[in-house]
C-alpha cells in the first residue's frame, strides 16, 4: 500500500473520511473497488465498532405461517430472527474454525465418541434466568425428538447419551467423529430457557436482541439486550422488515427504507452496484439452487426417470443466464469443492438431450405432465431457471410443465410437501452435517426422500474414520450414490448476493452463509 493509501486509511481510522469519499479518492489513484473496499473495511475495524442506530434489513425468505421455534426454521427470515435473539454453544467462523459463544471450550476424547462442552456461566436469558448445563442439555433432547420436527433432527441422531453436570455439558456417540463441534454450530440449535420445552416459539434467548414485536410475513423488531454477555450488537434496535419481492426488495434499498438486503438478483447486482450509496457484497460458498424429486413418489420412484430429467438440464446455461457468473455449475450432489474432503475426480455430468432421451424412454413415462412447482421465493431466478428447464426437458421429450405457486406458505405448503419442487440450500460446513441433514434416512429435512441403508452405513463409518484420505474415499462413493440414485437435481452453486448501505461498516466475507452468516446484526455498526 502506498503512501497515500496508507494515509488515506489512517484518515478513515480516525473517523476524517467517510466511505464514499474513501472509495472516490482510491479510485482516482487506480485502485480496484474490491480492494479499496477491503482496505476501508480494514481501516474501519481499526477505528473500532460505534455503538446505536437501528438497523432496517430488507429479507426475502418471510410467510405469515412462520414461528420463532428455532426447530423450524427453514428459509431465511427465521433463520435471521435467530441469529438476533440466540446463541449456539458454538459458531463455525469465516475460516472455517471453531469459536466459542454460549460453552467456553470444547474438549474431544481420543477416539472422538466424548465431546465435552464447558458452559460460560453468568449468561441471562432474555426473562432473567440464568442459563444451566440443564437448559443446554433439555435444548438438544428437544431436537432430538422426532415429534419437534427439528431441521437438527439429523444431525442428533448420532448421540448415544448427553448429560448435564454442573459447568459442563458432555454428548457421547455411537461412533467416533471429528466434526462434532461443527454440528453444535447448526443455527436451529439454539439454546433456550428449559430447552424450549414449553414454549419453543416465545423468541426467548440468550442473544444481543430481544423480541420485541413479532409479525410474521410482515416484520419482526428486536432491542438491544443489555445484559448480553459479549460486545456483540452495537446498534440499538434491529427489525427485519419481509419483502418477497424482488424488486420492491431492492428499491426499499435504494431508497434508504432499508440498510441491507438479501438475494439480490443477480441479473441487477451489476447496476445496483454502481449506486454511489450502497455495496454489493457477493460470497463464494455452499449454498446451492435445486430442483428436488422425491424418490418414493410416482413417477420419480423411477430413477431413470430421474436421471433423464438430471441430463435434461443445461447446467452452464442456468449459471450464465440466472446466476450471470456469480456462481458455478452444479454435479447433482451437494457438495462442492468448498468442503474439506472433496472428490474433484468425481465425473461432472454432462447436458446431453440423447441421454435424457434415451433414460426418459427407458422409465416407460406414460407421457402425462410432469409438474414442477416453483416460486420466487425459491430461489433468486427460480422462475427463469424452472423456465429454461422446461425447453431443454422438452427437446428431449419430456412433458415439463411449470406451476407457479404463491410465495406465502411455499417453505411450508410445498417445499418437502410436493414431489418435486424448486429449492434452495445454504450448504453446511462439513460434508456430515450436510449429508446428515438432508440425506440420512431418517432426516426429518430428507426432502428428496433418499433412504438407502447402504448410504446411511457409509454416513457413520466416515465419522468414524480418523483417517482423511480414507474418508474422503468414502464421502466420494456418498457423492457418486445421491449424484446417480438420489432424487437432487443440482445445477448450480449459487454466490451468497447481498447488498449494503454505505452507512454501515464492519462487512467480512464469511463463506458459511448470507448476510455474513447472519451474523451482521452482531458485527457491523453505523459509520
């Protein structure tokens, strides 16, 4: 960094220079937009967080049908309520390391089957109980309980006992894993008073936010909770205001009613980035746009059936024309090369209309429509993408219709409701959670309904090798069976989108979900 440049930043440290003046100043010298902004995000991390202001974030991923029961949530306006009002014991960080929130350390026995869990302690819940190992302990029996229908539900199934004991809170499992702790990250976990038991949906936690109105499909207000243990949250209230729609989303932001936004589509991120007031924020990670089949519905328990539909789709042309680059083509497995362990020899399936063909005569299909239902909502470009699918399927004789479903109630009317359906997932750290969640038998997410035994055999043996490149061998062969026998229909990994006022700072790439992994309420603050 030149002279300048550095003189600049101690300007922006000092609180001399806003982001706007920054970003002019750094251009006329020829430096790139993205560098600049990551030099004055640096320099503003310097000066250190200002605390007040309320924070207005523009989300699409809201339905009237929506509970703050953390079990449920399922798209991404719950997903960020609680992200405001709760703490997990732990949290996966932007490098993809372990940092401790609600327990302090976390400790694994030799073999990996032990993991114990030392609690902070002088945590209040949001009613002013003190948090206890028992809170923590009836939280994860909640979760675990197939009756909850948590999203966690997966990942739990492991466990072969937990108990509470004093500052400590320890889980024993059936068989040795290593990325324990990461499954203890998983956003529905958070940690409530008595563990939810009998009110799971009151929004009551131990987060930088409490509830303060609650308003599903419309809005959802928080306070700053003084008493929260950490310097997490600097701003005094945050409200998540629902806006489905895709362009009333972005002009709320570009009329300043909101400071950030989610889903921004990528076939208008380019021009709203060009707006002197706001920042579009694009992240590589794991998430990834579906089309979901069930396996054990007609006419998809047919697998050529669904192989014909995998080889109908032109992956390269969705990631062009929907994702407009910010994004890569997809394997019909959701992994990619973002996760640790990742097979890059695995074949990548082509787009051949002769195959699609060929499969679709093969499944002896009686040629009556095939109905794919899709929203909006779904996905950023789900409508075009469903669109593009149908014209292809139709080249290689596939009667693919489209129908257009309301975005209100479609995370609980027709995602894992319908046989098949548009989609999205956020991704996972580690391929056992992501495997664990959506494609173990027993998954109450399995919304492909994929149930082989032999998949579900090879899950727990990979948690149980400690040898890496044996368990990459065996997430490859996880890999290659829901690629040819799963009801997924992968086509491309999308880039988390997200755009932001210049008003705010304290912005970090973070690889593990939008929104810095929802994680903005707690780390930006106003300039």
């Amino acid at each position: 960094m030149n002279d300048q440049l550095t003189h600049m930043a101690s300007q922006v440290t000092a609180g001399k220079l806003t982001r706007r003046e920054f970003m002019g100043k750094a251009a006329a010298l020829g430096v790139s937009a993205a560098m600049a902004s990551t030099i004055f995000a640096d320099a503003a991390r310097a000066a250190g967080p200002k605390k007040g202001g309320d924070l207005k974030l523009g989300l699409q991923g809201g339905e009237s049908t929506n509970s703050l029961d953390p079990a449920t949530y399922a798209s991404s306006v719950p997903y960020m309520n609680g992200r405001h009002f709760g703490d997990t014991l732990v949290e996966v960080a932007a490098d993809g390391t372990i940092e401790p929130r609600l327990a302090e350390s976390v400790e694994g026995s030799s073999d990996g089957k032990v993991w114990t869990f030392k609690l902070r302690q002088g945590v209040e819940f949001h009613n002013g109980k003190t948090m206890t190992s028992e809170d923590v302990l009836k939280t994860m029996q909640r979760h675990s309980n197939e009756d909850s229908k948590s999203g966690a539900l997966g990942i739990m199934k492991g466990i072969a006992s937990m108990k509470a004991d004093g500052e400590y809170f320890q889980v024993t499992l059936n068989e040795s894993n290593a990325d324990l702790p990461y499954l203890m990250a998983d956003y529905h976990l958070i940690i409530q008073p008595d563990g939810g038991m009998d009110n799971p949906a009151a929004g009551i936690g131990t987060g930088p936010y409490k509830l303060e109105v609650d308003e599903p499909g419309v809005r959802h207000l928080f306070s700053k909770f003084e008493n929260h243990w950490s310097d997490y949250g600097h701003f005094d209230s945050v409200e998540n205001v629902v806006i489905n729609d895709s362009t009333a989303r972005t002009a709320a932001l570009q009329s300043g009613q909101v400071h950030m936004a989610n889903r921004i589509e990528p076939k208008v991120a380019d021009l709203l980035g060009r707006a002197p007031t706001l920042t579009v924020q694009s992240t590589p990670g794991r998430g990834h746009y579906v089309f979901i089949m069930h396996c054990d519905t007609a006419p998809f328990d047919s697998n050529e059936l669904r192989l014909a539909l995998k080889y109908a789709i032109n992956r390269e042309e969705l990631v062009e024309k929907v994702l407009r680059g910010y994004g890569s083509i997809g394997n019909d497995m959701p992994i990619n090369a973002a996760y640790p362990l990742f097979d890059e020899t695995i074949p990548q399936r082509e787009f051949s209309i002769d195959k699609a063909a060929e499969h679709y005569k093969k499944s002896g299909h009686d040629g009556s429509p095939i109905i794919l239902r899709v929203a909006d909502a779904a996905f950023p470009g789900a409508v075009d993408a469903a669109a593009l699918f149908q014209q292809t399927a139709q080249q290689a004789g596939i009667p693919l219709e489209i129908k257009r479903e309301p975005n209100d109630g479609y995370w609980s009317e027709v995602w894992n409701v319908q046989p098949f359906c548009a989609s999205y997932w956020g991704g996972r750290p580690v391929q056992d959670q992501m495997y664990a969640t959506a494609y173990l038998s027993t998954a109450d997410w399995n919304d492909t309904r994929f149930k082989v035994k032999e998949f579900d055999d090879l899950l727990f043996a990979a948690r149980a090798e400690l040898d890496p490149a044996k368990r990459k061998a065996i997430y490859s062969q996880m890999g290659m069976m829901v690629r040819d026998q799963g009801g997924l229909i992968c086509p491309m990994f999308n880039d988390f989108v997200d755009a932001v006022s210049n008003q705010l700072d304290g912005w970090e790439t973070d690889p593990n979900g939008e929104l810095m992994n929802g994680q903005v309420s707690r780390k930006m603050w106003f300039a």
